[in-house]
C-alpha cells in the first residue's frame, strides 16, 4: 500500500505538477511576461514562492520514499538553485526518475519502521504515519499551493490539470 500512495501517486503528482509549469511557460511567452515574475510569487508575504514550491514538492517525494524504504542515503542531492522554469523541470524529472527505482518490495517493512527528522528532536513517526499524516499531505500542500499560486496569476489551468489522467474503467 505505501508503495501505491508514494510511489505511484507522488511520481503522478510531480508529472501532472510539470505539465503545470509547461501551461505557465505558455502562459509567460504568450502574454509577454518574464517567467521570473511568476517563480517569485507567492499568495501571501510569509509563504514561499513558486520556486520554493516546486522544490520542496520534489524534496518531499524523494525524501519520504527513500526513508520509507531504508535507503535515506540513496536520494539525489539538489542545491536548490534553479532560477527558470527549465531548471524546475529538469529537477522534477530528476525525482521522477529517481522513484522509477523503487519497486513495492522495498516497503515491505515501510509500515513498522521508526522515521526520524532532526527537527522532530527526540520523537518519531513509524513508518505508517510518516507516510499518511507527514508525507502524503505535505506534497499535496506544496503541488497545490504551486498550482494556486499560477492560477492567481491568470495561468489558464484548472482541476483536470492538477488531477491528471484518471484510470477510468468501462
């Protein structure tokens, strides 16, 4: 199940996220705008910017996959320093490929295990809820505060976009 609800629907998240990013920069190049202007909004003074977003959407899902199957090591190292809507891309991509690695055997015991963060100090999370109630709504945030910070800014995207294809039956 961890496997399903990181893996899968993280590597989906960061996709549907890109083609977003893909609408802003049509959106920039029609409208004239300099893309700039949209990596630096924000919806409020004290929140993060389109950049930083994107960023720690892609932290979160490499992040919470390779603590989730024991290997915190293994994930890339980013710096953090993009400055163009390309440079995000290529960090999404870098994610993406990144979890194509991960097979669901590497969570067999993802459940059970203790996750830890610095700065939680001296408490964890067992793996469980690591996932359901840290990693899963924190990626979710920052995708969808990304998408809310473009479509305030006139980007023409809407639900279908941030929902991506669905695996509909007949």
């Amino acid at each position: 199940m961890l496997y399903d609800l990181t893996v899968v629907q993280f590597s989906k998240m960061l996709q549907n996220l890109s083609a977003i990013l893909d609408k802003a920069e049509a959106f920039a190049e029609t409208k004239k705008i300099d893309p700039a202007v949209l990596l630096s909004s924000r919806l409020a003074p004290d929140q993060f910017n389109l950049t930083r977003q994107v960023q720690i959407a892609c932290d979160t899902a490499k992040l919470a996959v390779a603590r989730l199957a024991g290997k915190a090591e293994s994930a890339p190292k980013h710096e953090d320093d993009e400055t163009t809507l390309a440079e995000l891309q290529v960090r999404i991509q870098s994610v993406v490929d990144y979890l194509s690695g991960f097979t669901p055997e590497d969570f067999a015991a993802a459940e059970t295990q203790t996750i830890t963060q610095p700065r939680w100090k001296e408490k964890y999370l067992t793996g469980r809820d690591f996932a359901l109630q840290h990693a899963v709504p924190n990626i979710y945030f920052h995708v969808t505060t990304a998408y809310a910070i473009l479509r305030h800014n006139g980007v023409e995207i809407g639900k279908k976009d941030y929902l991506g294809s669905l695996p509909y039956k007949s």
